[in-house]
C-alpha cells in the first residue's frame, strides 16, 4: 500500500493508538512513507482513542423523502472525532481570527483549535475561555517557539499584519508544524521564497489561505470557463473595493503591510483570475493612483488599476480601491454568454448569473448552490493534506505566484508601460484538486 494513496479510512486506522508506529515504522522501512505522515503518528498529549469506529468517516444515509424537482441536500457531514482532527494553533487574534477563523474552528470537521498565541494576555484569557484552549496551551509572541513542546498542536495558523508573516512561518516552520499562513503571503517574492525554503527544509506543508479556491461558486464558475460551456473566455472585468478610515491602522503602514489596496484587497481579483482561468499571465500594464492629501495614503495606494494578459489571449482588467463603497464583483465575457459573480470575494452571498443567447431571446439564469463556510472548508483541506499526506491545493508557490505579479503591477504603474513576466515559478503552482463536499 502506497502511503500517497491511503483512504481516510485506511490512514485512520494506521494512526489508531496502538497499532500506529509499528505499522508506519514497517512502511517506513520498506521506503513507502512519507516524513510528514510519520509525524501524524507521535504519541498526542491527549491520548487519542484506540481507533476510530469503523465509517465513522463515511455520511451516514438518511431516507430520501424529497422529490427531484427540489435542490437535494446532503450528504450528512462527516466530523472525525475530535481526538482525530487536526489540531490548530492559530497566531493573532484580531478581526479575521476572532470574527472568522475562530467561529469556524468549531464547524470543522478535520480541524480543531488547540491553542491560541497573542500578545494580550488579557484578550488570551479570555479567549481561550471562549473557546475552551487550556491555559497551558496559550502562548505569547515571545514563547511562540515553544509550541515545538506541544504535540496537540499540528498545524500553526499565521492571522498577523502582513509584514509579519514571513518571520512567524520561518520560525513556525522550525518548530516541526504544518503552516496555513493568510493572504497575502508577506510583503515580496523574496520574503516568499524564504518561507517556501524554510518549510521544505523543516519538510513541513506549507498553504497560503486562498479561501476563494475553495469556495462552491467559484469553483462552479471555473469549472463553466475551463469547459467553455458558455465558449473561449475572452475578457474579464473584476473589482473589489470597499472603504477604510484609521490612519493609524497597520494597513495603511507600507512597513506593515508592504501596500495598499492591492495586496490586501486587489489581491483577490489576481488570484481569482489566475484560478478559474488556469493559466498563468505573461504581461502586465497598471495605473495608480491616490488621493492627494488623504491622511489614508501618505504611505500606501488608494487605488489600483490593471490589466493582465494571458497566453490564450484572455485580457484581464481588474481594480481595487480602499476608499469607496464595498464592491466585491467580476465578469468573465466568453464567445457564447458571460458569466457574473457578484459578492465574488466576500465571505458569504455569492451570487452567480450566466447569460447565452436562444435564438432571440438571451437566457440568464442564477446558479443556486449551498453556501459553505469558506475557513473551515479551507482548513479541512489542509488537514486533509496531512492526513492524506497530499500536497495543498493553494502551496507557498501560489503565493509566490502573486507576490512576482504584484511586483510587476507596481513596476509598471511606476513605469507607464506593460511589464512582461520573466520570473517564473516551478510548475504545477497548485496540489490536487481538494475533495470538498460541496
Ligand atoms: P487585525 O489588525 O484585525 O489583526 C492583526 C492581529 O495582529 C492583532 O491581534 C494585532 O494585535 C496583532 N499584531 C501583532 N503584532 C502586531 C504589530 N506589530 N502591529 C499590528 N498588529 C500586530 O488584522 P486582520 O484583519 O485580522 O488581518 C490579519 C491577516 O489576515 C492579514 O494578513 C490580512 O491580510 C489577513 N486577512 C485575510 C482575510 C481573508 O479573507 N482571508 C480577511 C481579513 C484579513
């Protein structure tokens, strides 16, 4: 048996208490398993039960009752017992980690949170209370590194300014734990390539949180581009803006958060291009621009504005602004319709439309698809990868991907002229496709 191809089911019941090391060691002998499925079988601080109930990881199948003229639902959710899950250390705790990842910790089905890293030990307190994270599993930013001692915690999640991220994944990444790190990676391709070394010398897995990668409608509207079912994709108009007003705030700090609009926001517009369209850009042409006097961009970009041109000949206008309403949008126009996304990059509310024409009539319809949550759904697939063994769909190299595209943009706009693209990343950017239930 090839540890790359384990079921679930099979890796479980190898990771069961008893029978763990002495089969990963025999497979270990005979060459056949990986370091980073090795370390999924050290003994845990807490004992974890003996195996799992035989397909406690299959859905459990309910009596049908719904006519096929309705939206099916299901199937049931497959939660492994939480001795099983993967556990996360997740590292500041500001608006993503307290409004988002934290709450979405606790629908997990793969993942867990086991320890929480701050640097208020009041906010620690009482989080970890929240939450249920035992006193000795909540650390500051000083004795982050002791989470090495800690073996309930598998993977370290970085929700830090920007700027940061590079410092808290190399050091993480000498711990010995698998590292989720959030968007954007760090604040150069430099920074980038250092994270992705770190990680590959302390042969740990490293993913950059790309929730939209993993989100049901746009993986839905990927799937409509990369089979042309509405004809070659040939222009895509995409935006996401919204509106900021502290000064003060990190994000506005270029130290902090090495840009404006488009590492923060803009960021997703590229991404989301480069996804559904899959295919990498050989050019850029950008404008720039900022509001004079507004104590908002004395150090960082109001607004962003640029084009990307792909090998297929896909032109790519996107923009992203930091001062006006919240628009969240794109378009992609293909030979035979377009398809819209609406609330494209927010954390919930997709709406998906597609247009073709019929004879004299256009049709336009709305895709309606079950809204998942985007944090768990992106952390189960990362500890699916290490349960699995399997490399994460959105790797360092992803990241890297579009801190070398940013740089670009930001040249040209300096420039006044399109920036080809000659740093170029090792193929494939991405792992497996993730086995998500939507
Ligand atoms: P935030 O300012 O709300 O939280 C940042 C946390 O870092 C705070 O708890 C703060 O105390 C701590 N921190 C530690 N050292 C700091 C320092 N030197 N300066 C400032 N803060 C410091 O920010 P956030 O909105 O939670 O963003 C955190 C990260 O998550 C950023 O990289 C951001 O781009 C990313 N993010 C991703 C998404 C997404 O949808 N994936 C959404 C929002 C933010």
């Amino acid at each position: 048996m090839d540890a790359e191809h384990l079921s679930r089911k099979d890796f479980l019941s190898l990771t069961g208490k008893t029978v763990a090391l002495g089969v990963a060691g025999t497979l270990a002998a005979n060459g056949l398993l990986h370091q980073n499925v090795l370390a999924q079988t050290r003994p845990r601080a807490v004992s974890p039960p003996a195996k799992i109930p035989p397909g406690v990881d299959e859905p459990i199948v309910l009596e049908a009752w719904k006519s096929d003229v309705d939206q099916q639902s299901g199937p049931t959710p497959t939660p492994l017992p939480p001795d099983h899950r993967i556990g996360y250390a997740v590292v500041g705790l500001g608006h993503l980690a307290l409004e988002e990842i934290l709450p979405a910790l606790s629908s997990c089905e793969k993942s867990r949170l086991v320890a929480l890293v701050s640097g208020s030990p009041e906010k620690l307190k009482k989080v970890a209370a929240q939450y249920g994270v035992a006193p000795q599993n909540c650390y500051s930013y000083d004795t982050y590194d002791q989470l090495k001692n800690n073996p309930e915690v598998d993977v370290i999640y970085i929700v830090l300014p920007n700027a940061l991220h590079k410092d808290y994944v190399v050091r993480g990444a000498k711990t010995g734990k698998h590292i989720l790190c959030e968007k954007p990676m760090a604040v150069s391709s430099k920074e980038c390539e250092e994270m992705i070394s770190a990680c590959n010398a302390a042969n740990v897995k490293l993913m950059i949180a790309y929730r939209i990668q993993y989100q049901p409608h746009n993986r839905k509207l990927r799937e409509f581009v990369q089979n042309k079912t509405f004809g070659v994709p040939k222009l895509i108009e995409a935006c996401n803006s919204q509106s900021s007003a502290n000064p003060a705030h990190w994000r506005h700090k270029k130290a902090l958060a090495g840009g404006g609009a488009l590492p923060d926001i803009g960021l997703y517009c590229l991404n989301t291009n480069r996804f559904i369209l899959g295919e990498e850009p050989i050019e850029v042409f950008a404008y720039q621009y900022s509001t004079p006097g507004n104590p908002l961009f004395t150090e960082v970009e109001e607004l962003m504005s640029w084009q990307m041109r792909f090998p297929s000949g896909v032109i790519a206008s996107s923009s992203t602004d930091y001062n006006v309403h919240e628009s969240r949008r794109y378009r992609v126009m293909c030979e035979k319709g377009w398809l819209n996304m609406d609330k494209a990059y927010a954390y919930k509310g997709q709406k998906l439309t597609t247009a073709r024409a019929e004879g004299k009539m256009e049709r336009q319809e709305e895709i309606g698809l079950a809204e998942t949550n985007q944090f768990a759904a992106e952390m189960d697939h990362f500890s699916d990868c290490i349960l699995k063994n399997k490399r994460p769909f959105t790797p360092g190299e992803e990241g890297l991907q579009d801190h070398i595209l940013m740089e670009a943009i930001y040249q040209s706009a300096k420039e006044g002229r399109p920036v080809k693209l000659t740093h170029k990343v090792n193929q494939p950017l991405r792992g497996p496709e993730p086995e998500l239930d939507a």
